[in-house]
C-alpha cells in the first residue's frame, strides 16, 4: 500500500535520457515485472507525443482483460505553443486511445511549470477538467498564496528535488516546509528529479546531498497523520538509515509511533502521490537490499 504507483517513470528526463523507443521499451519492460504495482504513470512532454504515438502503437494494450497505460504529460511554459493548444493535443490523443472502443491509454495528468497565484489561477481555467494538474512551485519563498490558489481546485503542488546542477536541490528547510505547507492547506503534491535512491545519500556526479523517496514519503505521512514539528520533519528528511523506522502488516512504525494502515491509505491516496524517476530499476533495487522487497527473479 505505502509504495502502490509510487513512481512516474520519466525515463526520457537526464540523468538517463533515454531515447523515445528505449524509454519506451523500458516502460513495458516494468509493466511486465514482478514490481509492476509500483509504477504509477508514464511522463511525456506535449510536444513529443506524436513520436510516442508512433513508436507505442503496436505496445498499447487493448485488451478488455488488460489495464490501460496512464500518462502524464509535461506541458511547456514556452509562448510558441499557447496551453490552449497543447490542451487541444491532449484531447487528440485521448480521444485515440481513451475513447470508447480504443481503450489503451489516457493523458490524465499534465505537470505544468507555477511561477505565481495569478498565473496559477488562470491556468486552472484554461486547462480541460478531465486532467488533473500539478503545478511546480518555486521553493525559494513563500508559497502559501500559491497553494490558496490551488485548495479546493482538483489540482496540485509539484516539487522538484533534484537535478543536473546542484541549485536544484531544495534545502532541507525548504522541502520540510514544502510538505508542511501542503499538509497544511490539504493540497496534494508529487516530486520529481533526485528521488532514485530511498534514504539520504551523496550524488558524487554533482556533488550534492539528495534527499531519498522514503525519506520524502514517510516525512508526508507523518505530515498527514497531523505532525507540525519543523525538526520532526526535518529529522525524517535526513535519515540515512533504516534506524526506529519498521514496515509491518499493520502499519509502519517510526520511533515507536505507529503510522496506521488507514493513515498510509489517506496520505497516498490523497496527499503525497508520486514521484518522477527516470530510472524503474534503481529504486527497486535499494528497496531490495533494503530487505523492504523480495528479490526478484534475476537478482
């Protein structure tokens, strides 16, 4: 349950940057594995969904029996395709392949870059109502005006944790805030970027601390479960290990506090719903030597 769709394969986003058919093949490869359950959806950019068209045709389940691709798509801020007309290539594509009868995949997120209320208000207007939208808010200041904007609207927060340069990595402070914030105003978000390995770990590649998915997921639990310690949080975001943290059938237990199963359910469900990696092995792997997966086959 505490991992069900946790991860948005983005496998076309450096540092991988795969090509359109290896990311592709990558992305049936884990619908095909024994960890299949962990993926939530595919990212493309708008703007590349026709080559995504033409190399998937073939791949995209039609089957009555078999579960449909979800995708999310990446909508650009740049003024030479206007939000209209992307939306328009959204509801081409659905209609494709989400129609009646052409059951095999849907475009129900996009992730669109949120620079203020003002322009995240008039988004939300202008984008259709059957996708669920995700604004990436800047951490550096303050975004409860953002976040005001978004309470209420079927929307939610993105965050990026990660990058190629180490000044996309939010501080400790700035992400702990972030969740509270969210919690807070009871808006959902998801992350992306950074999140490959589960605990706090040195990226040697840029130099950086980056912040692991367990660390960012269970931080959001304890934010849901209705914890509003800065240092709590703070505390969660830094772990490096495993230590006073158990996963039971029952719940998970962090420092002898147990996290309930219906508090798990209602923080993913509702609250802290994915996030963007642009590699499905690496995260299952560490969750495996992690002793948190059984080994699969091959490993």
């Amino acid at each position: 349950m505490f991992l069900d769709g946790i991860i948005d394969y983005a496998g076309l986003y450096p540092p991988a940057s795969l090509n359109m058919q290896d990311m592709v093949s990558a992305w049936v490869r884990g619908l095909s594995s024994e960890q299949d359950w962990m993926l939530g959806r595919v990212i493309v950019p708008v703007d590349r969904l026709d080559e995504f068209e033409n190399i998937s045709e073939s791949l995209i389940p039609r089957g009555d029996e078999e579960e449909p691709w979800v995708i999310s798509a990446l909508l650009s801020a740049s003024a030479e395709t206007s939000l209209e007309e992307q939306a328009g290539r959204i509801g081409i594509f659905n209609e494709r392949h989400a129609g009646e009868g052409n059951g095999g995949a849907v475009i129900d997120v996009v992730e669109v870059p949120g620079s203020d209320a003002v322009s995240i208000d008039v988004m939300i207007d202008q984008l259709p109502e059957e996708v669920f939208p995700f604004f990436e808010l800047p951490v550096d200041g303050d975004i409860r005006g953002m976040l005001a904007v978004l309470v209420g609207s079927d929307a939610g927060a993105k965050i990026r944790t990660g990058g190629m340069k180490p000044e996309l990595y939010p501080t400790t402070e700035q992400l702990s805030n972030f969740i509270l914030q969210c919690s807070l105003a009871d808006v959902p978000f998801k992350a992306t970027a950074g999140l490959h390995h589960p605990l706090l770990n040195h990226n040697d590649d840029i130099g950086v601390m980056q912040f692991g998915f367990l660390n960012v997921f269970l931080a959001s639990l304890l934010a849901s479960a209705g914890e509003e310690s800065v240092d709590v949080i703070e505390s969660m975001l830094t772990r490096s290990d495993l230590a006073g943290i158990e996963f039971g059938n029952e719940g998970i237990v962090v420092d002898g506090s147990m996290l309930g199963l219906d508090v798990i359910e209602d923080a993913r469900i509702a609250f802290s719903l994915s996030f963007g990696s642009c590699s499905i092995d690496e995260p299952i792997e560490d969750l495996v030597g992690l002793g948190l997966l059984p080994a699969t086959k091959g490993q």
